[in-house]
C-alpha cells in the first residue's frame, strides 16, 4: 500500500540564477527563484522588487521532466512544464552560476519521485490495483450467496420487497466472476539516431519502460546529455509522417517536442527512411498510451463502476437473508447499532452524482479540406501534389487526423481526455473555424457546429471530465458496499477489524495490512475529495484591448466541469472551453509594484 499512496515530506530549494540575478544588479532588480516540493503541487516562486510572479502545478500535470548536462556534467539545467527552457538554452531552471549538478540531481530525482508517487502514474498504479481487489471480491461475494443459500438473481417478488422500484442490473454471475486482465509490457529499447545526428557525434535512445518514456540524447563533442521522460498518460498522440512516400519519422506530443521549442525532434532512425522500424515504435509506444494511458484510466473506471454495481445487487440480498436490514440508506438505528452515534454520512441512493458520468459514440468521419488551402497546395507545386486530403474521424476513444497529399501523409492521434479545448471562432463575420479546421472556403458553418458539438460531447463524454465523473459515482457505490458488509458483520457478530492472530490464521505469516483506524468502519471515503462548484461569470475584458480590437469583449465563465472564454467584437466571436484538469498552473502574476495583476494559464491571459 506504501507503493500505491505515497507521502512525501514538504522541501524547499533555492534555485536562484546568480548570473540572471547579477545582470539586473544595474537596474536594483536582483531576481530570486524558489522551488517548493509540496505534497500534492510543485510551486516555482520569482520576485524581485518590480514583479512578483508564481507558478504552481499539481504532479499530475507535470508532463515532462528534462535534466540537462553540458561539458561532461559541469554545467546542469531543469527544463519542465513549470519552467519551458527554448532551444537556445534560455529559460528553464538553472540554479547557482550553472554548475550545480549535484542540485540539479537531487530536485529532479525529487520532481521524478513525486511525479511517480502523487501522478498520472500512481493514478494508474492505483486503478490497478482497485480493479484487482474489486475483481477477487466479485468472486467472494457470490461465494457468500452460495454459502447462506440465497437464489440469483431472485425471483420478481423478491426484488420489489427488497429494492422496490429501484432495482439494479443483475447480470449472470459467470459474467460477474470474469476478470480481464491488464496487457503487461516489457520493457524496450530502440536506437532513434538520425545519420546526420551521427555525423554531428550525437546519439539518440528511446527506452519504453513500464509507466514512462525516456529519450536520452547525448553529444559528445559538448559532453551534452538530455533526459526526457513522460509518462504515458501525459503523452498528447503518436503521430507516424511520411513525405515524399520515402522519409518516415514519428512525433510523440511533448516526448519530441519538449516545452519552450518551437520545433520538435521527431524520431528519425538511420538514413529516415525505415518505415518499418518507425512503425514498430509507433505500435509499441501506441499500445503503451492506450492502456497505460487516459483512455486506460476510464476504461478502469467503467469496470470498476460496474463491479460495484454487481454488489449492490447482491450484498442487499444476503441481508435479506440472514435477516439484517437490507435498506439503503439503513435506518438511524441501525447506523446506531453498528457505527454508534457518530455514523458516517449517506446520501440517498436517488442522489447518485451523475446520471451517465460517461458515454459511448459511434465512429463519424469528417471532411475538413480547406479549398483555400488546397488551391494553394496546387498552385505553389504546380499540380505535383494533387489534390489535398484533410478528413477527421472521431473514434470512439480519440479523434484521429489524416493530413494527405502525393508529397507526405500526416497522421495525428489524440485521446479526447487529451483535447485541451473546443475553440469556436467567427472572423469578419463569414469566416468560420472549430480547433484551427476550416473547411470548405470560408469554413462550411452548418459541418462546423456539428463538429463542434460532436467534440464537446466527446471531450465531456470520454474525457477528463468523465474521468472526474465516474470517481464520483465509484465513491458513492463504494461507500454502500462498504456499510453493507459492515452491517453484514455486525449481524454474524465477526469482529472488525479482525485479531492479528485471526489475520494470521487466514493469510498465513504475511497478512495485509488495514486501513488506519481514523479511516474505517463505513468512513473509509473521502466523500469531499471532489466538490460541485457554482457556476460564476466574470468580465475579464482588457480595456486596451478593447480600444485597439473594435470594442472587443471577453468574459469568462466558470461552470461546474470546466472554463469558458467567450470573445466578442464587430469582426470576431470565440469560443474556448477548457476544462480545469487542463487548466496548468493557476497564479496571480504581480508587476510594477503590485500595480499591475494578472492570471495566466497554459492556453489564456487573463489580464481584466
């Protein structure tokens, strides 16, 4: 369990850049960084005199983690999602004059120890886990029906006495009792260096290990050695590119393109053109997303939602049978009898907090060729090219891109759990455009809102926001489970929690271990851990920008499950909807002396 809930201590470290600092000796403004290791979020703290600026981000959300050495490991940086270091080396986190390595070391071992423990990754470790202990109680449970003789499923009368008009599904038990194991990956290695990277003394070796991707590249001449590593839940899409029907390469979201860089990597073994090998690592690093991956993660969700369900259509019926109050939520005193005065909380079983807290969808395609941009592409190769092909095809789990012509193909993955926003923007009043797609001349308005709405239904449906959901609905299923069979023990006087020797007894000489006393007996959920907000709207509007844009207008709109950025002028009108998982860091930035205040997530500026 120390494996799967991990805890770490609060750290603090100085990550000031004297060199940065002295520069600003001249104007009185000494620059000072801190890096504090919370225990859920990372927080980078810059001040100086004039400005006070924060960044703070959730481990989950730190998609990449980059230690970068120079000269054989004098000089040593930290390039992140925290702080994005471009390709000229400016930016990131570079403590001391340079060359403190052994900082460096010691706060991305931290940053990657965090990363693991309080992540994506222990997200997926955990749902694992669940899914695995939910899947051996599928079994015990009907043993128990077996055991006190009850029928299943029950006849008619039986179900309306116990569940009245709420009964749930029960499903055969020989599908109850059927667990799907998770596929299991070794790890692989591939060698990604491009023949012109070795003529420049430059290697390049992608490990695909059980959680994570690392890409270490190392020059020699310099003595340059960078390490990346993402886990896979965080890696955006796997995008196989092919031009010229010869040179094959692959782009992976932030693997390839770390942040801060304009242009990415891409992987490019040998001379560029073994297809083959691009399409194993595509294959391999591809399965790896899926299951270990955002669309992995609500799969899980979806199984363990069901499995709970299978419990609540069996645990009342046992009850029922042994003669203990089979009612839910049970009367006041019988939450007395079993939990004393102090009984945990329970809501009604018609307050379930979604009523589909995820959806399924049927595959559609759509065209969505620009003839501007078609037209272009013919003119400018003189007809070489032929005609483009643009077509997007929303797959039940991720929306898939083709990009088409006779020079090169483009082909983009991404999981809806992975689409930022669903922007909607109208120019010049006849310009239409959803997510930078315009199709037909000036964007086929009608194919744009259905495309829009197919998006928004899926990034809800699929997404984080279906993620957030079925957590919730599992908490409250959990927690019934949970008070049943405390009722259950209660009612055949078996102690709980059981003696060591008793524990012993049954598991031999190394027993699980239980949950902390503060943390049992019907009270094993956080039921606050998630909250429903209230919907609130702000005007955010710049008013030098509503001087300079046409009296341009922005609103923000934050509603239970995600933001919404709404712009509005004579020549413009979009629409952002960015839900709060994908939000990044969230900080008042201060300038000027506290004059000037503003807010800036990873995709907008609030600056009202």
């Amino acid at each position: 369990m120390e494996y799967l809930m991990q805890t770490f201590p609060e750290r603090r470290f100085d990550v000031t850049n004297w060199i940065e600092a002295w520069l600003g000796l001249p104007c009185c403004l000494i620059t000072r960084k801190s890096l504090e290791l919370q225990s859920e979020e990372v927080v980078l703290r810059t001040q100086n005199c004039c400005c006070n600026v924060t960044q703070r981000r959730p481990y989950a959300q730190l998609t990449l983690l980059e230690e970068r050495t120079m000269f054989w490991g004098i000089c040593a940086g930290i390039n992140s999602d925290l702080a994005p270091m471009n390709d000229k080396g400016e930016g990131g986190i570079v403590p001391g004059c340079g060359c403190s390595q052994e900082l460096v070391h010691e706060i991305v071992r931290e940053l990657n120890l965090r990363k693991d423990g309080r992540g994506k990754v222990a997200q997926m470790r955990q749902q694992r886990f669940m899914l695995e202990k939910l899947s051996k109680l599928a079994v015990q449970v009907p043993l128990l029906l077996t055991h006190f003789g009850v029928a299943y499923p029950p006849d008619e009368a039986t179900v309306r006495r116990i569940f009245g008009a709420r009964a749930p599904p029960m499903r055969p038990l020989a599908e109850v009792g059927c667990m799907e194991r998770m596929p299991e990956f070794q790890p692989s290695a591939y060698d990604v260096t491009c023949c012109l990277q070795s003529i420049c003394c430059t290697s390049r070796h992608l490990e695909l290990a059980q959680d994570e991707a690392v890409l270490t590249t190392k020059q020699t001449i310099t003595g340059t050695v960078v390490t990346s590593r993402v886990p896979y839940a965080n890696i955006e899409s796997v995008n196989p590119k092919n031009i010229c029907g010869c040179l094959a390469f692959l782009e992976a979201g932030e693997l390839t393109r770390p942040p801060g860089q304009v242009e990415g990597q891409p992987l490019q073994p040998g001379f560029g053109c073994d297809a083959g090998l691009v399409e194993r690592i595509r294959a391999d690093l591809q399965a790896r997303v899926d299951v270990r991956g955002n669309t992995g993660q609500i799969k899980q969700l979806e199984k363990m939602m069901v499995k709970f369900g299978d419990f609540a259509a069996e645990l009342p019926l046992v009850l029922d049978k042994v003669g203990a109050d089979a009612s839910y939520p049970p009367s006041q005193q019988t939450m007395n009898a079993v939990y004393g005065a102090q009984g945990p909380e329970i809501s009604p079983p018609s307050e379930m907090p979604h009523e589909m807290p995820s959806q399924n969808f049927p595959t559609r395609t759509f065209n969505v060729r620009n003839e501007f941009q078609n037209l272009g592409g013919l003119i400018g190769t003189c007809g070489i090219a032929g005609c483009l092909k643009h077509e997007m095809v929303l797959e039940p789990e991720q929306v898939v891109t083709t990009f088409q012509t006779n020079c090169g193909t483009s082909i983009d993955r991404k999981p809806y759990a992975q689409l930022r926003a669903v922007d909607e923007e109208i120019f010049c009043c006849c310009c239409h455009m959803v997510n930078l797609l315009s199709p037909g001349w000036f964007g086929d308005s009608e194919k744009l809102n259905e495309i829009a709405g197919e998006l928004q239904a899926r990034k809800v449906g699929r997404g984080n926001i279906a993620q957030l959901r079925n957590q919730e609905n599992t908490m409250v299923k959990a927690l019934e489970s949970d008070i049943r069979m405390d009722i259950l023990l209660k009612k055949k006087d078996i102690s709980y929690p059981p003696s060591q020797q008793t524990l012993q007894a049954i598991y031999g000489e190394n027993p699980p271990h239980l949950p902390p006393v503060s943390s049992e007996r019907g009270q094993a959920l956080h039921l606050s851990a998630s909250e429903q907000m209230e919907r609130r709207v702000f005007d955010i509007t710049n008013i030098f920008e509503k001087i300079c844009c046409c009296l341009q207008t922005t609103s923000l709109e934050l509603n239970d499950e995600e933001a919404i950025f709404r712009k509005s002028s004579c020549c413009l009108k979009a629409v952002r909807r960015e839900p709060y998982a994908q939000l990044g860091s969230v900080e008042p930035a201060r300038a000027f002396f506290g004059l000037c205040v503003n807010v800036q997530t990873d995709q907008n500026f609030v600056c009202p």
